[in-house]
C-alpha cells in the first residue's frame, strides 16, 4: 500500500530525470554538429548549432569557447570576447578558452592582456604547446625577439613537430639579423610542413638580405602559390623585384599587397619605385599615406620628393 502511494512520486521523478538526460544529450548533439560544421567551414551553420546548444544548456562551457572561436575567425572579435570570457565564467579552468582569448586581444593589439591570458593557459597546463608558441608570437611583435624566441624555443620542446613554431622563431631569428640560425628554422618548418607558406616567405626574406635575390622570389612565388592572399609575400616579393630594377614586377607586386592589406611599410615601398620611375605625384601620394598610417618616412627622401615637387609644380608635402 505504501509502495502504491509512492508510484505517482516516483513517476514524475523518472519523467523529469529522462527529460533532463534527452535535454542534455540534444545541447550535446548540436555541439557535435556544431564543431562538425566549424571543421569543415561551415561557420553560420557552427554558430547557430553551437547558439541552439546554449539556448538548451546555458552553462555548456564549450558552446561557448566553440562560438567564441568561429567569431574569431569570422572576424568579429568582439562577440569571440564576450563568448570565451563567458565560457571562463562557467568554468575557470578553460586552458583552451584563456589561449583562444588570448590569442583573440593578440589580434586586437591589446598584448597586455593577450600575455595574461596565454600566460593563464598555460598555468592551467604547462604542455600547452600552442599557447607557448602564441605568446611568442606577442612578444615577436611587441619586438621582444629575445623573449619570442625562448618561449618559441619551450613550444618546440613540447612538440617538436610544430612547424609554425620554428618558423615564427626563424622570424625572430631574422629581426636579429641571425640568418643562419633562422635559415634553419625556416628549413626545418618546410621539412614539417612543405605548404606552409609563412616559411617561405620567411626563407626568401633572409635570402634577399644575403643577396640571393632569385631564390628569394622563389620562395615569394612559393608562398603565394600555397597562399593566394599572402600580402606580406607579395610586398617581399616586390622588394626583391625592385632590388633587381625590374619595376614593373614590383610595381605589380606592391599593388596586389596594398590591395589585400593596406600597410604603411606597403605604401612607402611603392613610393620609392613611383620616384624611380620618375612619377614624383603618386610617389608623393604614398608618401603621404604611409605617414598617416605611422610610418616614419626617412627625412632625405622627404627632402627629394620635395625638391621635386617644387621643380614639377606640385604641392609640398605637408
């Protein structure tokens, strides 16, 4: 009799466990399907698998970091913020989440933070390879090579197969003026991972600086070839150009650079080349745009472009 009254108890209680497992495995499934989806690029449908997840279990850490992730990559770097602190709120040891944010504020510029974060992760889990090779990515361009290269150096030690990691340290290497060292972290990258276009370009900047021009447009073209929208191999490429004197082809090359990123070092190069041939106006023009981008133009060839300017009747750089 006793158990008779407990039946209509024990009823809404075996409903309500089995709605809340289908619950939870119906969040999981569209996490699933939302990093499916987030693999193979798919990112609107990854979003909003990974936002159906969320809407059924608002504390789901990793729809969250997930999001946050393909925010990243879509660019919006501020919704990538909001999703991977929130995943941190839910669970404060995220390694993965502190890198992700991390390496998302490395990409906004804001390194103080980004150091903090990478730095975090990697308390969480000191074999966390990747957030070593991030952070020396930061203090590679925060131009603290000395830095970049030590904690590159540990994110090598933790995965020596990590060809991105030598070849940002054959960067810092370069900034040193270490060619030798940073030829073979170059090398070694390319042996890892023979489409990694980073190391090409890479190689082919310490090929120009020895003066092996021709295989230093051999390692642009390389690069492009792997990675169509390299800007930063077609301006090295334009510059490899130029020390040849064929101005054409850098000419073409610069274009193509300020077209799929507009720097101010871009703009500066293309200037000199504009001079060389002798079309003082557009080389006036990028002047002007290189300084208001922040770059220091050097005050000698200011003066000439000047000069010239005066000669052709065209007004002074202000």
């Amino acid at each position: 009799m006793q158990i008779r009254k407990l039946l209509p108890s024990l009823l809404i209680i075996n409903i309500f466990l089995s709605a809340f497992f289908v619950y939870a495995e119906t969040a999981q499934e569209y996490l699933n399907r939302g990093a499916a989806n987030h693999a193979k690029g798919d990112y609107l449908q990854a979003i909003a698998d990974y936002t159906k997840a969320i809407e059924l279990k608002a504390d789901l850490a990793d729809a969250y970091a997930n999001r946050g992730v393909v925010y990243a990559i879509q660019g919006n770097l501020a919704q990538a913020v909001v999703d991977l602190t929130k995943a941190i709120e839910l669970n404060p040891n995220y390694a993965k989440a502190y890198a992700d944010l991390g390496s998302v504020y490395r990409e906004q510029g804001n390194y103080a933070q980004a150091i903090t974060d990478l730095t975090k992760a990697i308390a969480l889990n000191p074999d966390y390879a990747r957030a070593y090779a991030d952070l020396g990515g930061v203090y590679y361009e925060q131009g603290n090579y000395i830095q970049a290269i030590t904690v590159l150096a540990k994110a090598i030690e933790l995965e020596p197969g990590y060809a991105k990691a030598y070849s940002d340290r054959g960067s810092a290497y370069c900034k040193q003026n270490n060619y030798a060292q940073a030829l073979i972290d170059f090398n070694k990258a390319i042996e890892l991972e023979p489409d990694l276009a980073q190391a090409y370009a890479g190689r082919g900047a310490v090929d120009c600086a020895q003066g092996n021009i021709d295989q230093a447009i051999a390692d642009d073209t390389t690069a492009i070839q792997f990675k169509p929208d390299f800007a930063e191999a077609y301006n090295n490429r334009g510059f490899a150009y130029e020390s040849q004197g064929n101005h054409p082809q850098a000419l073409a090359d610069y274009n193509k650079a300020i077209e799929l990123k507009p720097e101010a070092g871009v703009y500066y190069n293309r200037s000199l080349v504009y001079y060389a041939l002798n079309n003082h106006r557009l080389a006036l023009d990028d002047v002007r745009m290189a300084e208001e981008l922040g770059y220091a133009v050097p005050s000698d060839f200011l003066e000439k472009l000047k000069t010239n300017s005066d000669r052709n009747n065209l007004p002074d750089h202000q």
